[in-house]
C-alpha cells in the first residue's frame, strides 16, 4: 500500500510536525484581546519560513474551492468550524479561537489543530475544548495495529455524541504524506470493526471537530471557504498527524 511509510519516512514526518507545533504554540502565546487574525498569521509564517519549511495551506485550490486560501494558517473564530480566514478581525474578550497549521519541510507535510479561548471564556466553551481534546486523545489511543478504522472513528465520535455534541458533518481526518490530504479517508463517527484495518507505518491526521448543541449541519459563509455551523452554536477543533507503529500510536506534530 503506498499510503504506508517506512520509518525512515516517518522520521521525516515528524520533523514537520515540529515545524507546525512550533508555529501553533507561538500563534497560542501571541494571540490575545486586540490581536488580528492576520497578526497572527503573520506569527505562524514566520515560525514556518525560519524553519526553512513551506505553509501548507497558503494558496491551496482544491477542486470545489473557486479561489484559492489566502493564509497561512486557518483561524475560526466562535461558529466558525473550520477553515476560517486569518482576516482583520480582532479578537475580543472570551473568543474561542480554532487555529489549523500545516507545513512541508524536505517535501513532507505535518498538519495539526488547537482551539482556545481568548482571554475570560465560558465554562461551557472550555468544557468544548476539553472534549474535542479527548476525542482526539481516543482517536490517537485507538489508532493501533490490528484495530479497524471504524474503531477508531467510534473512539472519536461516539462518546462525543453520547456527551451531546455535534461533529461536523462530511467532515474528519485523512491521510498524509508528500500531500497534504491523500488516502484514507478518516472519519470521525463509525462503527467499530467495521472499515479497513489500521496496519504498521499508515500515517494519518486525526481531526475531531465538536459543536454545542448536538447538531452536525453547517453552512459556507460569503467568503467560500469559512464552514459555520448551522444552529449558530460555538465549535472547537483538536488535530494531530499520527503514525501506527509497532509500539503504538506516535504523535508526530509535537514541539
């Protein structure tokens, strides 16, 4: 299978996943009340040329996209899911920023999310956050050799849902490599022991994204590329490019 890699390979992977969790922890530290999103931007580009690597999704056009994404990084802020557009907004007290940041380095992609809160937040926000957080950690857990992929899209979602969150619908994670997106597809609502099975050197991005209020729908908004969800309700993004190995999950974008 050509989705799978070799150590050495891995290797290379997580050398860019260092690239994208630095610039994410510098995006984290500088973000606060007054800040812009392009202001932030302009953190991650730096963290990402310094490192001699390449933003991933700076002028990135998809198929279904009719123009290409304008930043380096993705920042939604509130309702915004995912894909947000790293504009001229401000950011206000008690603003749940999602970040997503991924970088090529020698030809090879890292891809990873955080969501936060700027300044004072609601306790509902944070416990949000705490539960995209866990998905993701379940997923990662449940990402082992022998297991199939139902099992792990079960580990993400279904405690998630029975905790009364939505996820985004037609939405998870995917493949990873020398592309930034590539085979398998990895969802994050299944049915355990179902779907292909997870074997020694797939390399993959987990990416729960949870919504309040149990509903899964979302609209495009004016800008084509910000997904908002459809009952107005905050949302929370966590993701982290992983490697199944003999001895386990291997979470390849820490610092």
């Amino acid at each position: 299978m050509s989705m799978l890699k070799s150590p050495d390979q891995i290797a290379s992977m997580r050398e860019a996943g260092r690239v994208v969790a630095n610039a994410l922890a510098a995006v984290r530290d500088h973000a606060a009340v007054g800040v812009s999103l392009k202001e932030l931007d302009d953190v991650a580009a730096a963290v990402i040329s310094d490192a001699g690597a390449k933003p991933a999704f700076l002028d990135y056009h998809p198929r279904w996209a009719s123009v290409p994404f304008p930043g380096v990084i993705c920042a939604s802020v509130n309702d915004a899911v995912v894909h947000g557009i790293p504009n001229a907004y401000v950011l206000e007290d008690g603003d749940l920023l999602s970040v997503d940041c991924g970088a090529f380095l020698e030809g090879w992609c890292g891809d990873a999310a955080i969501s936060f809160i700027v300044g004072e937040g609601d306790i509902v926000d944070q416990q949000l956050i705490d539960a995209t957080e866990a998905a993701l950690a379940r997923g990662i857990e449940a990402a082992r050799m022998g297991n199939k992929m139902g099992d792990l899209a079960y580990a993400i979602g279904g405690e998630a849902k029975r905790a009364g969150y939505g996820l985004l619908a037609d939405h998870g994670g995917h493949g990873i490599g020398r592309t930034m997106h590539a085979e398998p597809p990895v969802p994050n609502i299944g049915r355990p022991g179902r779907g292909m099975k997870l074997e020694e050197g797939l390399v993959i991005a987990i990416e729960p994204m949870l919504i309040l209020g149990g509903k899964d729908d979302y609209y495009h908004d004016e800008d084509e590329w910000t997904l908002r969800s459809a009952n107005g309700r905050r949302a929370a993004h966590s993701e982290h490019t992983i490697a199944v190995t003999a001895e386990g999950p291997t979470i390849l974008t820490l610092p």
